[in-house]
C-alpha cells in the first residue's frame, strides 16, 4: 500500500514587493511514493525543498500545481492529520505552559478523554525521558530537552506517518543515538517514516529508501540496502553535478 | 466546534501567565484608587468624579488589555511559528481564530470585572448609592472591547508587524469614536459643492462607531436608555464583531506557516 503519493508536486513562492514580485520555485514536479511502512529520508542542500514538501503534505502550505495523497486521501484532509505526526524543524512551543500542559492542550486537540490523554502524556513523556519534567515550564527548558518535547507530541497520538524535519538539529550525539533508536523502534511497530536531514550517514543508517532534492527537484531515489556506506558519495555526486 | 474550548483554556492561561495581564491590572487599578484624590479638587461631586475617571481608566485599560491580547498571541504565534504546530493537528483554520478570539474576550472581560470591582467598592466606600446603569456602562465597555479585539485580530493577520498591529488598532480606535464628524464633513463639502458623499459614507458605515456605544458618558443622564436602542447597540456591537471575525478567519485560511 501506498503510504504518500505525489503527482506534479509544484510550490512557486511569490513574493510581492511595491511593484514588483519574486518567484522562488521552491518544489518543481515531484513526482514521489512512498510504500507503507517504510523510513524514507529526504536529502538535499538547504533550499532545497525537503521543507517545503513536508509543509505541504501537513497543510501548511498549499500546492501552487499538481496534488498530493496520503493514505489515499487527497492532502490538505483534516481527518488525516490525526494520522499523521509532525516535528517542524526548530519546534516552537508556547513556553509558558509546562511540558504536561502542552502535551495535554494537543492531546485535547485530538478529541482524547481525560483519561486517554492523561495516560498518552505521562507514556510519551516517560518515552523522552522528560517525566521527571512534566511540571516545569518549557520556557527552563534547554534546547535538547525542547527537540524531545518536539519529538513528544509528534508520538502522543500514535500516528501512522511521521513527517520529521530535521529532527536531529539540536541534539547532542547521545540524543541522536536515543533518535535512532526511536525511528527504529517505529519502524519495527510498522510506521511510515518521512524525514529530512543534511545528515547523510545518520539517514543511511535508519532509512530503507533516500530521495534527494536538488533545487526542488528530485534527482534520485537510492535505495539504501546494500550501499555499505557510499551515500555520501552518491550524494555529492548527484548534487555537485548538477552543480 | 469542541476544539474551540481548548483552544479558549489554552488562552486563558498563556494570558494569566503573562506579565503584562498583571502589569496592565494594577496599572488601571491605581488610577482608579487615584480617582479618590482628584474627587478632593470637587467638593460635593466626589461620587462622580470617582465614576468618570473610573469607567475611563477601565475603558482604557481594557482596551489595552485586549489589544496586547491580541496582537501579542496571534501575531506572536505566527511570527515564532508555533501556531504551526496547533494546524499541523486536526483543527480548522475558523476554530483556531474563534477560539483566540473567544478567550481574549474571557481574559478581557475578567479584566473589567475586577477593575469594576475595585471602581465599585471605592465608591460603596464614598456613600454611593448603586444605579443600574453602572452595570449598563460597564457592558457598554465590555462590548466595544468585543468589536476592538476582532478588528486587532484582523489587523495582526494583515499587517506584518507588531507595531503596525498595534497602531493599526489604535488608530481605528480613535477613528470609531469620531465617526460622527464624518457626518458632519459631509454636510459641509456638500454645502461647498464637493460631491464624496458616497466616498465619506462607506468610510462612516466600515469604521466601528463606538460614540453609538459610549453609554458611560450619560451616566449623569435623568432619562434611562430605552430598551430598543440598546438592544441594537448590542446587535450592532456583535454583528460588527462577528463580520471582523469572519473576515479574520478568511484571511488566515489562506495563510502559509
């Protein structure tokens, strides 16, 4: 089954000035599927797009051309996105709230009973390893303990699709290994995982496919069984010639 | 429709936890316990002194309690991006802004309430004997407040900075409690044979008329409002709001994150 499905994906930013306007082609056909099941990492220089296509599949951003489907749902779909967990790249959080009320307003968000959401919170955070905060105010928090709060109310909800946008930006080598080790727990419990990063070994390391974005443009789909340690080689390659 | 009271809660306590909320209360509540001094300079009229400077610091201060609301939650949620992470959950666009909107005007109207509290024990303190119309002002001022706090919305969403947001709302502030010199205007270009008449009235039916609000000012007044007119001042307050509110949510459905 087809997890994400995108034909002619295109994003132009305009921006408008007095009298005149920029066009940015941010996103330029993509055309991209992604099996159910699989952890699928997005490569690419910055500006490359790998935002922007994460922006859209959650509706953030709406398409300029062309349409994607998630689930076989034509995306933006509010009913989707209860199946679908986001972790922008720098997370932004209302820093007076703790780290329990922020978890609960969003578990809120999502319909959950008192009981469920109390249960979902005190589980994701015990998942993070930020139990022992649950009463402290985010704004006390550093910004490794924010990633994970990040990564917190991207689980709350068990979604079915992880858009992860960078989510290793921030953390210290033992937050990556303990990243790791999530993405590959997820994996193992059948999750569909999109993430980009400009961590070219650290995406080897836990993805089963690699796209790389180059301009807006997907140059390549690498699948990474088998490759013992060459992505970064094909990766240069692929970006540098394209130059 | 449910993910409105969340969002409203979620309000309510980002505001209580704010500086400023507290800043802004304590503010107007000195002003008021100052009222008793000014009182001092008009012997015999204490009592009404202590009423206007009161009912005017809480229009004031809950004016700038809505409009730091506002601005600071709904522009600051777009500006440091978190408001992404509330869309990026199964919310609708129009249940985000109804819900912002809804507990600015909670915070608000405690707000008031508190200020009316301190207003009303100095003047039990002075003798005063209770008029009802003290609670019809203070509804008044509540009500202007619920047509300011939608258009401050609307302004956060359209400008692009916080101050433009802030003296945007401010300006349109001033301007819905002069509307009725437009009339005025009118009259005298067309006595000088300058035709904008249709230009000045559609200026005159956009911006807010909070001079048709201002009950505050007829406190002194002996002839009681007639209930008709105030039930239209009550649908004009919530058409206008509702109508602001609306376009709010038009706006910031077609706003990228």
């Amino acid at each position: 089954m087809v997890a994400i499905k995108t034909e002619n994906l295109t994003k132009i930013y305009v921006r408008k000035h007095l009298f005149s306007s920029k066009k940015t082609n941010a996103l330029e056909n993509l055309n991209l599927e992604i099996e159910d099941g699989k952890v699928f990492g997005l490569l690419g220089l910055n500006g490359s797009g790998k935002t922007t296509l994460l922006k859209l599949l959650v509706g953030l951003l709406f398409p300029t051309r062309g349409s994607a489907h998630i689930f076989g749902q034509r995306v933006p779909h509010l009913s989707l996105l209860s199946r679908i967990g986001y972790l922008p790249e720098f997370p932004c959080f209302l820093m007076y709230l703790t780290a329990g009320e922020i978890l609960n307003f969003y578990g809120k968000l999502y319909g959950f009973s008192r009981k469920e959401r109390e249960k979902r919170v005190e589980e994701t955070l015990d998942l993070v390893e930020l139990k022992e905060n649950r009463n402290d105010r985010l704004a006390d928090f550093s910004k490794g303990m924010l990633e994970r709060i990040g990564m917190a109310q991207v689980l709350l909800h068990d979604p079915d699709l992880l858009l992860l946008d960078e989510p290793t930006s921030g953390l210290d080598p033992l937050g990556v290994k303990k990243l790791r080790q999530t993405i590959l727990r997820l994996k193992a419990e059948g999750k569909t995982i999109l993430l980009s990063s400009h961590l070219v070994t650290e995406v080897e390391r836990v993805c089963d496919q690699v796209g790389i974005l180059h301009q807006g443009r997907l140059k390549k789909i690498v699948d990474v069984k088998g490759l013992e340690g060459r992505m970064e080689d094909i990766f240069s390659e692929t970006v540098s010639g394209e130059g | 429709m449910k993910k409105i009271i969340p969002i409203i809660e979620y309000t309510l306590k980002e505001n209580i936890r704010h500086k400023i909320f507290y800043t802004i209360l304590l503010f107007a509540l000195v002003i008021i316990v100052s009222s008793v001094l000014f009182s001092m300079l008009s012997p015999g009229e204490e009592t009404r002194v202590i009423l206007d400077i009161g009912l005017g610091a809480i229009e004031i201060f809950a004016f700038l309690s809505a409009i730091s609301a506002a601005v600071g939650l709904v522009l600051g949620e777009m500006e440091n991006k978190s408001v992404s992470l509330i869309l990026a959950r199964p919310v609708r666009r129009f249940e985000y802004i109804w819900g912002r909107y809804s507990g600015i005007l909670f915070i608000s109207l405690i707000n008031i309430l508190v200020m009316s509290l301190g207003l009303l024990f100095l003047l039990y303190i002075k003798g005063w004997e209770f008029n009802f119309r003290f609670l019809l002002a203070i509804t008044f001022i509540f009500l202007k407040v619920v047509i300011i706090s939608a258009l401050a919305i609307l302004i956060s969403l359209i400008s692009t900075s916080a101050i433009s947001s802030v003296s945007g709302t401010f300006f349109l502030w001033i301007l819905g409690h002069v509307t009725d010199h437009l009339k005025y205007l009118n009259y005298v270009l067309v006595q000088k044979g300058v035709k904008i008449t249709i230009f000045l009235k559609a200026i005159y039916y956009l911006l807010p008329n909070f001079q048709y609000l201002n009950v505050k000012d007829y406190m002194g007044y002996p002839n009681p409002l007639a209930g008709t007119t105030i039930f239209w001042q009550v649908a004009y307050s919530l058409i206008y709001a509702s109508v602001a509110t609306w376009l709010s949510v038009l706006v910031f459905s077609r706003k990228e994150f």
